[in-house]
C-alpha cells in the first residue's frame, strides 16, 4: 500500500508543501483581531465570565504585552422607566459580571494571548481560550 501524500493533500490540510501554515489565498481577508489597544494604555481583554466557582483567568502574555490589574467590573442594578430592575452590564438579573484582565502593550503589534481558567486551590484547568490582539 502507497502511504506517500499527494502532492496536493498540504494544500487541502491547510498547508504550505513544506508543512507550514498557508497564506489565505489574495483577497481573503484575516479575521479581526479579538481585541485592540494603543500602545502604553491599558486595555481589557474579553474573556468569557468564568463559573461562581472561585476559577480565575491565568494568562500566558507574550513578549510586548504586561499584565495591568483587572477592569473591576460588578453586577448593578439599575431601575428603568417601567420601574423593572435590569443588571447594568448584561441586561439580565444574577448574570455574573467578571472582572476583565487589563494588559499594556509596549510596542506596537499583532498578539496572541491563551488564558486558562483555572482553580487556584488545585490548578485544574478548566477552559483554555486564545485571543488575537492587535495593537496600535
């Protein structure tokens, strides 16, 4: 049985023929960046809120990019005209609202971040998520 890779299988992997990622072909364009910022200003990055559990978001930045603390965003309530409650931030009553990571770029570039949400107590990984950032 052949078990050599037709010429043509890289390009239907998504692959350049020496085994790297391919170019998208002319005029498809990359998708938008997850997040952007300017350099030296602090930015959040936007995380999916974790569980009412005590699990944290753990980032893996890259050269260039610094951690900055965390947006401090709560859950408020707020009344409308009707006299009905709402929570500022999502529109919905007890929608958890987590607090943001804030970075700092020191240059100006395209970023990739992966963040873990993890369990302090016992480093369970819970979800990993990466987000492309573009900076100014």
């Amino acid at each position: 049985m052949d078990h050599r890779v037709p010429p043509d299988e890289p390009a239907r992997q998504g692959l350049s023929p020496d085994g790297e990622p391919a170019s998208p072909p002319a005029g498809d364009s990359a998708p938008p960046p997850d997040a952007v910022g300017t350099v030296g200003e602090p930015f959040a990055l936007p995380l999916p809120a974790g569980a009412a559990t005590g699990a944290e978001w753990r980032l893996e930045l890259p050269d260039g990019l610094r951690a900055a603390g965390e947006t401090g965003a709560s859950v408020s309530e707020t009344a409308d005209p009707s006299g009905a409650t709402a929570t500022s931030a999502t529109g919905i009553p007890g929608a958890p609202v987590d607090s943001l990571p804030l970075v700092v770029a020191d240059a100006e570039g395209a970023y990739r971040v992966v963040a873990h949400l993890i369990r302090p107590w016992d480093r369970t990984v819970l979800r990993t998520v990466t987000l492309s950032v573009a900076v100014r």
